[in-house]
DNA sequence: TACCAGTACAACGTATCACCGAGTACCGGA
DNA sequence: TCCGGTACTCGGTGATACGTTGTACTGGTA
C-alpha cells in the first residue's frame, strides 16, 4: 500500500495509545506492533515522537527498566488520563468513520 | 463532536474528491454538504484550500459560470486523473480502518 | 580481538495539511 | 441604504508523521 502517511495523521498517536492501554509496552515493541498490523512503514522515530508526547501531555507512567538484550527499556502504561483520552480517541473513530462510509455509499 | 481537526487530515481531501466524482458542485455546495454530513466545523476556507489544490494538482476540470443568486461559482468535475486518484483514496480508506478496526476489536 | 547485527532511544529538520482571519464582491429584500 | 446570504481568495499558524543521523548496549562469530 502506498503512502499513508496523511492518513495516520491524528489516528496513529491514538493506536499507539490503545497499544499502551492493552499492556505495559515499550516503544521498540510498538514500533514492531504496528508494522505487523499492516502498517509496514511505520518507523521507530515516529513512535518515538509520539511517545515523548504523551509523556509531556501527561497520559502515560513511564518505568526504566534494563532489557537484557540490550540498552535498557522505557515501559509505558496508560494513567487515568490516557484512559480517558484513548476512550476520547476511539468516540471520535467511531464518529468520523461512520461519516466517511456514509459518504461512500453515497448516502445523500 | 469535539476537534476532529487532526483525524480528518488526510481524508478530507478524499472526502472532497468523491463529492466532486458524484456530481458537478462548487465550493460553497460542498462545504454545506460536508456540514450536513456531520462534519460541522469544517469552514470554506478549508474546502478552497483543498479545491485550489486539487486543481494544481491537474485533478479537476473547473467551468466558472454566473449563479443568479450571488457571485460567480466555479464548477469542478473530475477528470480521469481525479477519478484515479478517488479511487485510490478509497482504497487507502479501506485499507487503514479495517486495520484500525482490528486493533480495535483487540485483535492480536 | 574486532566487527557486525539486532535492540533501544533521542534530536534535528522537513513537508503536508486543516484551520483561522481578513478581504473582496455579488445579489435581493427590509 | 444597509444587511444577510452567497461565493471565492490569500497569507499565516499549529499539529503531525517522517527522514536522517547519532548514541549506546548486547551477543555472536570470524
């Protein structure tokens, strides 16, 4: 599949959340998670990004941990407000899918 | 609906595009369909961002013609590139919301 | 020992996109 | 005559995903 970046704009910070939210994770693993997913060209200083601003917008507990395989790991879990914010995330999906699909079944 | 700003980013333009694929419109038109559709917020100067570029982007033919209740409109039809290009929205569309659709569902 | 692949994170700059605000302009009705 | 509705344009802003580069730890192997 061709270029989806446009397209993950506003949604991919919202998957990774949901990620977070199923299990403690770490962002190398997220990284592999999506990739598996289907989106295959996600890369690790995307995630990154994302991760630092959850961390700064205060939606996640973050434990530094050493890995055994390598340097140590940063474990994400979701607070309350990541909670609230991935539910928030998944209103807005439901709401703005629904719409497009309309949409495309012509639905005049 | 609070801001869908960010999510709509990438799809927006899709949206646009099959509108324009369904039947020869204009700006103002569209921005009202789109309202309608749900997408409340969405502002005219968004849709003419988007109208001026897909025509940069030799996707649309324009006729501009008197309207009789105001201004001039300008009238945008798809052309084959335009219609290659929905297509190919449509296609992406499908592709990311069944995958976010089955992260959703907690598919791992 | 020296090198390399895999793991793991961070920081810089870039392009794209939706949005905002202000401006221009045409029309009909109160 | 003014105002609301119609209709388009343009310049600037903020958010976001991505590309690239750099750092650093580990274990295997030639």
């Amino acid at each position: 599949m061709d270029d989806l970046t446009e397209m993950l704009k506003g949604t991919l910070e919202g998957c990774v959340l949901d990620i977070i939210g199923a299990e403690e994770t770490y962002g190398y693993a997220i990284t592999r998670r999506l990739n598996e997913l289907g989106f295959t060209d996600v890369v690790e200083g995307t995630v990154y990004t994302i991760l630092l601003r959850l961390e700064r917008n205060g939606l996640v507990q973050v434990a530094k941990r050493p890995s055994g395989v390598g340097p140590p790991r940063k474990f994400y879990t979701l607070n309350d407000a990541g909670r609230e914010e991935r539910a928030r995330f998944w209103a807005k999906w439901e709401y703005v899918s629904s719409r497009i699909d309309k949409l495309r079944e012509g639905g005049r």
